[in-house]
C-alpha cells in the first residue's frame, strides 16, 4: 500500500495578491526541518518548520490584517485529515488551505471563484 506524504498548500501573496499553490514533502521537511513557499515576485507567503516531522509549524503573513499566524498540527492531521482551512484569528477570514493536494486545489479554485463573484457583485 502507497502512504501519500505530500501535504497540498494554498496561500494568498501578500505582497501581488496571488494565490499561490505548492506541493510540500514531509520527507523533504524531516532533513531540512523548515520549508519555505515563496511566490512568483519572491515574497514568502509560508514557512512550515519541524524538528522531528511528527509535528509541524506553519507560519503565514496575513494578508487580512498583515501580521504572522502560527498555526500548529501534527503529522497524522496533516495526512489524514482532507483540507485544514487556515483562518485569520482577527477577522476569522479564511488565508490558507492545508492537506490533500488534490482537494485543497479545489477548495482554493472555489474560494477564488466566489472571492471574484463577490467583487463581481460589489462592482470593485
């Protein structure tokens, strides 16, 4: 039996606004023990750090109200569970998904779509 690894991230860029996607190893974490995400225009827009790859520190520069969030899980949450929406403590706006590749693009590509319909609505 295959274990996928792999933990799917979505985040918006701080600094262009883009939402960024990225493929993140735990095996690749565990020799390094921290993982950068960076965007297109080079700004960070998450950091995941593990000392011992059976838990995990993600860091993310909010684009809601501009300071970092720590948000903390352990690896089996980060495998078992489907998609870990990462919200604003401030605003409990939704910043981040985390988990399954596949379903976390698909709950950020839904998330943009009515993020654009809302702009769409409000004419911005």
């Amino acid at each position: 039996m295959l274990f996928d690894t792999n933990i799917g991230a979505a985040v918006r860029c701080t600094n262009c606004g883009k939402l960024i996607m990225n493929e993140i190893s735990l095996f690749n974490l565990s020799r390094s023990g921290m993982y950068e995400v960076k965007c297109s225009c080079d700004r960070t827009v998450m950091t995941v750090k593990s000392s011992n790859c059976k838990s995990f520190r993600i860091y993310i520069p909010c684009i809601v109200c501009e300071k970092d969030h720590l948000y903390m899980f352990d690896s089996r949450q980060a495998l078992t569970q489907k998609v870990k929406i990462l919200s604003c403590p401030a605003s409990q706006m939704d910043i981040a998904f985390v988990g399954n590749k596949t379903l976390v693009e698909e709950v950020a590509q839904k998330h943009e779509r009515d993020l654009q319909e809302l702009i769409n609505v409000l004419e911005i």
